[in-house]
C-alpha cells in the first residue's frame, strides 16, 4: 500500500465490545533511502468504533466499485472517495480529514481541507475487504 505516494505498512485488528467492533491501527510510511531521514520514524495510529451496519457499509462501499459519491465517515476523516490513478488494477482512495490546522504527522505539501491518497494493490485490497466480511472472522466471535 502506499500513503501520499509513499510505500508503507498497515497494521489493524479488529476486537468486539458489546454491539460495536472497534478497529484499532497503526501505518507506518517508509521513505525510499533517497529521501532524508525523518528525526523519528512516523507512524500513525488510529482507533474507531463501529456497529455492524456502519462495517457493512463500508465493505459495500469498498466492494462497490467505482462510485461518484463519497462515503461519509466520523471522526478525524470527513469523507472517504474513490480516485482515478494511472493503474486500473490499483485502488485509489482520498481521505478528506476534517483537521483545522495541520497535525503534528503530517509531512507533505499542505492544502486544506487536508487530504491524503491511498493507493491499494489488487491483493492487498482483497485482503482489506475480506477481513470486514464477518463470515471471515472466527466462529467464536459474536456481536
């Protein structure tokens, strides 16, 4: 996957409290060795509730295809819209973020509103979706 152009590294899990998953993160962005080092390695972690309405949607969403209208969200991140890149097997994604004034982690051209550009291999984006899809996870594991 790549963040604002940028190779990088995504780690999540889910865990399930009550009638709610929570989904907890981390994404770590690595310069290629031409770049000068960051003073401390970036990584950006993230926490966000949701009902299994709000899971389903967004697999629908991503599962969807191209769509003109934007997938609204909560928290830091206003919105979430398909993109057009120049692979037609990578998929692009905006993430319009909600900030007022640039956060602490942001290390690329400023503009707001804020938005970074995910790019998602074929395989990696499969991986993402099927790990939304509760027929995925463990027999165990209820809502």
């Amino acid at each position: 996957m790549r963040f604002q152009g940028e190779n990088c590294t995504l780690s999540f899990g889910f865990h399930f409290d009550k009638e709610q998953v929570s989904l907890t993160g981390t994404l770590w962005p690595r310069r290629p060795p031409s770049h000068e080092p960051r003073p401390q390695p970036l990584r950006l972690q993230f926490t966000t509730l949701f009902s299994e309405s709000e899971l389903q949607t967004i697999q629908h969403w991503l599962t969807a295809g191209p769509s003109a209208e934007p997938l609204p969200l909560s928290g830091n991140v206003r919105h979430v819209r398909r993109a057009s890149g120049p692979d037609v097997h990578t998929v692009y994604l905006d993430l319009e973020f909600r900030f007022e004034e640039v956060p602490d982690w942001w290390d690329w051209p400023v503009r707001f509103p804020l938005t970074a550009r995910l790019e998602i291999r074929p395989n990696e984006f499969t991986y993402l979706t099927k790990s939304m899809n509760r027929a995925q996870w463990s027999s165990d594991l209820t809502w």
